[in-house]
C-alpha cells in the first residue's frame, strides 16, 4: 500500500496544482482540457485556437480572454463553471491517498482500536467512493460536454469552430480516474485483510486451550486435593 500511494501521490498533488492553476501564470499543456480551432477573427487574427482550462479559463496563446457565446457559443460557456469538478476529485484523490496512508499507519502501530479503525475505514471508503464518482461522472462527462456541445449547437458561431481537440489535462484526468478506481478496490482489500490481522493478534491463543491441570491443594491433614477441572471460556 505504501508503494501505490508513492506512486500515485507526486501526479497527483501535481494535475490539483494545474487545476488551481494561478491566472499570472498563463496556461499550461497539463491544465487544458479541450482546445477549438476557430475561423472567428480575434486579436488580429483570420483564425485561432481556444484552449479551456480546468479551472475554467479559456487562452488564445498566452493571452486569457472571456469564454463569451461571440467566441465559443450559447453551450460552452454553460458547462464551464462544472469544471469545477476536477478541482473536487483532484482534491478528493490527495485527500484520499494521505488519509490511506494515515489509515495504514495507525493499524500496523495500533494507535486506535478496532472499533474506531472500523469507523474510520467507513468514512475512508465512503470519501474515495465519492472522489471516483465526481471523477467519472463529473469531470469525465463534463470534458465530454465540452468536446460535444459545438457539434451539437446550430449557430453562425459554432460552424466556425473547424476542430476540437483533446487537451492532455482531459487524458490525464480519464487515466487518474481508472487509476483511482482500482485504488478504491486496492484499498479496501488492504484495509479489511489488515483489520483481520489485527483482530487474530489480540486473541492469545493460551485462553483458547483449556486449562486441564487440575490444581493441587495441600491440606491440614496432609492429604492432596484436587479440585475440580476449570475450562476457560
């Protein structure tokens, strides 16, 4: 367990990096989502492409200009504010590999008991099932939207746009997701094979035996008695 989460925990910190990215910083191949190749005429242009970020910004080169129906359409500029979703499941998917880190740790040095351990690895289960849920179902179908809404728009605007491409943001985010996914089941194996283990180091196995030695009991006049076999229940 504590080699995935190595594995997963640098690309992941990195792709929430590129999701908050800073608007100074201009945009970035990682944070894009969807480029269009338009005919529309912009900043001095015959044509242009348009890339969208994860945060929701839309550059034409190095320069952020407003993602407004003139230059994109009626659709495109209502399904951004829902890339919002890839900010959640970003941060959901590191708040999930610290907490199984965490998790792992508390089990192998006993810092909590099975009680508390049971409860922990519910809320655990419950936050990675809702990470590969907006991951899917939130930014996977929302870079889909975009990809899908000028195809399906009839105006003057979108039979501009002559292509749309996948931008490596969207490819890593489908990947992430996979990924994550086989986390979750890695996960939960893991947790209830550490929670049997636990459970079968607090049995002592003497108290499993029964005590058949019959205590011997010396008395005043000097003969031996036994008493009566005790099994430990």
């Amino acid at each position: 367990m504590y080699a995935v989460i190595l594995a997963f925990l640098p690309a992941s910190i990195d792709l929430l990096y590129h999701s908050y990215l800073p608007h100074c910083f201009g945009p970035s191949i990682l944070s894009t989502v969807v480029m269009y190749d338009t005919l529309e005429p912009l900043l001095g242009g015959n044509g242009v492409q348009v890339a969208v970020d994860m945060a929701g910004r839309c550059w034409v080169g190095d320069t952020s200009v407003q993602c407004a129906e003139e230059l994109l359409g009626r659709s495109v500029p209502r399904i951004i504010p829902f890339l919002a979703s890839y900010q959640i499941s970003y941060g959901l998917l590191v708040f999930s590999l610290f907490s199984a880190g965490f998790y792992t740790v508390m089990c192998h040095n006993k810092w909590a008991n099975k009680k508390e351990l049971i409860v922990l690895r519910r809320m655990l289960l419950n936050v990675m099932i809702m990470k590969d849920f907006m991951s899917i179902c939130g930014a996977i179908m929302v870079g889909c939207a975009l990809m899908i809404a000028p195809l399906l728009e009839h105006s003057a605007v979108t039979e501009q746009i002559i292509d749309v491409s996948v931008g490596w943001g969207f490819i890593c985010t489908v990947v992430m997701a996979i990924l994550g996914c086989f986390f979750t089941l890695a996960f939960e194996n893991n947790s209830h094979r550490m929670l049997s283990e636990d459970t079968k180091s607090d049995i002592n196995p003497e108290d499993m035996i029964p005590n058949l030695t019959a205590s011997v009991l010396e008395v005043d006049n000097g003969q031996v008695e036994k008493e009566p076999l005790l099994v430990n229940v």
